[in-house]
C-alpha cells in the first residue's frame, strides 16, 4: 500500500517543478529531506525508511551526491578535511612558497646582516641554513612551496589527512571516521507511470461514487474516538441515506493495511472497499476480507471491475455490493 502521505510525496516530482529528492543539510549537519517530510502523516514513519523503500520497488532511484563525515567523539556529521602535520598532528598547517637551501634541502628562515656603516642599497640579505649552520646568500637559494606547521614550525613536503570536528574540534583520520553518502532520489520511469496509475484507480473511485450521488473526499483522514486521525485514499459519503464508505487503492496489500482500512470504516460506520490491482495478498488478508465483509474490486484498462470475489461476502451481503454490480459488465457469480 501507498498511504495518502507517501503519495502527496511521490506526487511532488510530477508537478514538473522537482524530479528529484535533493538531500540539503540542516544547521545541525545532519541530512534531511524536507519535501518528504512536509507530506508525509506521522504514521507514515521516517523520511529515509519511505525513501528506501520506494528505491527498492524501483519506484524511486538513488544516486550519491556528497558524503558527510561523522565525528568519532561528539556523533555530530560536518566534520571538515584539513592538511595535518606528521610532527605533532596539528591541523594548523599551511602551503607557503620558501626559500630552500639546494646543498641540504631545507627551507630557510630569513636573516638580515646589517651594519652601522651600510646603507640600505649595500645591505646583503642573507638566509641561515640550521643544518648547514651558516649563511647563505641569496644568489645560492632555491624558491619551493612547502607545508609549514604552526604549532610547532616544522616544514614538510607531504602533510597527513585529517578530518576535524568544528564542534568538539577532535581530528581524526578517515580511516576512524564514519562515512555517511547523501543520496539524491530521482523518480524512475516506472515509478512515474506506477504514480499515474494509482492517481487513476482514485478517480474511478471518485466517479463511481459521484455517480451515485455521493460526496467525495480523496487523500482525506478519519477523526477517530480517541482524537487521532487515520488517513484514506477515498472517503464518500450519501448524507440522504446516511450512508458512507471508506476505500483503500492496493497493490498486494499486508494484512496490517487492511486491518487499518477496517478501524477507519468502524470509526465513521463505514463500508470499507478495498481496489486491487496485482494480487488479494495472504490467506489472512482473505479471512479478514470475509470477516470484516469488504468489498473487493479492481480496476482494469480504465474501468472498474468485479472480478476480484474473494469470499462468499465479500460484496454480496452490503449495499454497495449491490450497486456496485450494475457498474460492473465482468462481474461474475
């Protein structure tokens, strides 16, 4: 089943604005889908669960789009790559072009030789090698780019990878820290054409309801006795006769959906109709359908049908059986 929820979401990227489930990060760092969390109903569980579970009937796609690192000390994700010193660690490294001493290969630090007696034009700007433990001229001197450390002022040619924390300020190697992709989840083009049909299976609903003079709701909720709410795909009502029926459109329905589709009819005193379009589920499923007397029909090529009797009751004993079988030309008995 497709609740009203995860629907209203699904149906997002066909509005031609979005095509995709973009995953944005929110102040805490952590990934977020906002679009699917303003449809989805609080039963409908976690955004990521509805995701997933839509990628694996091939509904939706997944495609990684960034990776978010999370910190081994605080749990936080953000955590930023940094240069690191191999001396003592500190992530307080950075790429500067020096002067290097060609005899020794080391970068040397600047040293002015000035005396009373000379003038700026005649001073000999020398550089010390603490290796080499001399001056050296600068006609002698190499220009590189080296990492320098500023902790502990060390220079080095290749620096380690870290990661810091911006939070706790803890560094880490990648290797410590866990890995965590963003996913983007486009719409596939089965799962446009599987939207389409389930948004279609509501309409005949609807018409056949109308038709009968019905006023009609789809993607609604139920108000329950203990003040909740519990979420439909078509709710219509017959004030005249006060009369009304809740229907739920399914693929190969769980039993737990069905029992659900049964607590909303019993708590408005309801006819509880149930579309199918692939199969009538578990044996379970056809007891509680006998049980609870619920109409069963499918839908075929833009009609509905009652070929789908999966009990003796199932549409004979209620009264929208009974006027459900004149709209259907392939019912059989």
């Amino acid at each position: 089943m497709v609740s009203p929820g995860k629907l209203r979401a699904l149906s997002t990227l066909t509005d031609g604005e979005h095509n995709a489930f973009e995953p944005p990060v929110d102040e805490t760092g952590e990934i977020t889908y906002p679009r699917v969390e303003q449809a989805l109903d609080k039963q409908d569980g976690e955004p990521v669960d509805f995701l997933e579970t839509m990628t694996d009937r091939g509904i939706l796609a997944s495609e990684v789009k960034y990776k978010l690192y999370r910190c081994p000390d605080c749990s936080r994700t953000g955590m930023r790559y940094s240069t690191g010193c191999p001396n003592c660690e500190s992530v307080r490294t950075t790429q500067e072009s020096t002067a290097v001493h060609p005899s020794c290969d080391t970068p040397l630090e600047q040293k002015t030789a000035t005396t009373a007696e000379t003038t700026p034009e005649e001073t000999d700007e020398k550089l010390y090698c603490s290796d080499c433990a001399e001056d050296v001229s600068a006609t002698e001197l190499e220009n590189d780019r080296r990492y320098r450390c500023h902790d502990c002022t060390e220079w080095f040619d290749s620096p380690t990878h870290r990661l810091w924390c911006p939070d706790c300020e803890q560094v880490s190697p990648p290797a410590e820290v866990h890995e965590e992709p963003a996913y983007r989840y486009p719409l596939t083009t089965f799962g446009n054409q599987w939207i389409a049909t389930q948004v279609e299976r509501r309409q005949l609903l609807v018409a056949a309801f109308e038709e009968r003079g019905y006023e009609t709701s789809v993607e609604t909720t139920i108000p329950t006795s203990a003040g909740g709410e519990l979420p439909v795909h078509v709710y219509a009502v017959d004030e005249l006769f006060d009369y009304r029926i809740v229907a739920g459109v399914h693929d190969s329905p769980p039993i737990e959906d069905v029992q659900r589709l049964v607590e909303a009819a019993r708590e408005v005193d309801a006819q509880p109709i149930l579309l199918l379009s692939d199969d009538a589920g578990d044996d379970r499923v056809a007891e509680l359908v006998d049980r609870e007397e619920i109409t069963v029909v499918a839908a075929s090529d833009g009609t509905l049908s009652g070929e789908f009797e999966m009990s003796s009751r199932s549409r004979a004993s209620n009264l929208v059986g009974g006027w459900f079988d004149s709209l259907f030309s392939t019912a059989k008995r």
